[in-house]
C-alpha cells in the first residue's frame, strides 16, 4: 500500500490554482458580457469586433474609441443615457454593472 499524503499538500496547490485564477476568470466573464451588450445594442451601426468597417460608415469602430478619448470617461453617460449630436443614434441606459462591462471590453480592444 502507498504512502498516503496529508490532505493539505493536496488541497493546497488546487486552491492555490483557483485563487490565481479568479480575477481573470472574472475579467473574461465581465469582458464577455461587455462583448455581448456591444452585439446586442450597437452592433447594427459600429463595427464592435477587432476587425472589419462598421455597417454603418459615420459610426466609428470600438476599436478605434481610445484613440479619440478614454473609455472610462463613457461609464457615466452609457449608465444615464448615452445620448449623440446625430439623431440616428438611439438612446441607450444601461445599469453600472453592465456599463462598466461595456467599458471593459472596449478597454480589451486596445490590447
């Protein structure tokens, strides 16, 4: 029979994995859901994607947003109604949470 190990040098280094992982298991997750609100919502204008012109050619890329202004600054207007000077652009509300997604993945599209 084999030497058996202490249950600690066993639950240890899992543990340890899980914790390292977890912030950045988190930043995708919310990143995602960044993702999939820019599909939802903007999508039919903007080119959301790394590559690729927007459908709709006065509406710039994500991709391009950082070059013209930071991205946190949107966090404010996308959570009380991000509105523009061109009336084809509709209104759009989100919650904090789901602003600070969008904002998240705008922000990994400069990477």
């Amino acid at each position: 029979m084999g030497a058996r190990r202490p249950l600690a040098t066993i639950i240890a280094p899992a543990l340890a994995a899980l914790l390292a992982a977890g912030p950045a298991a988190g930043w995708d997750r919310r990143e995602a859901q960044g993702a999939a609100l820019a599909r939802t919502h903007c999508a039919r204008c903007h080119a959301v994607g790394r590559t690729g012109p927007s459908p709709l050619r006065a509406a710039p890329p994500f991709r391009d947003l950082h070059a013209r202004y930071p991205v946190e600054e949107l966090a404010e207007a996308l959570a009380e109604g991000i509105r523009t000077g061109h009336p084809g652009m509709p209104e759009f509300r989100f919650d904090p949470d789901q602003a600070e997604d969008l904002i998240r993945y705008l922000k990994s599209l400069e990477r």
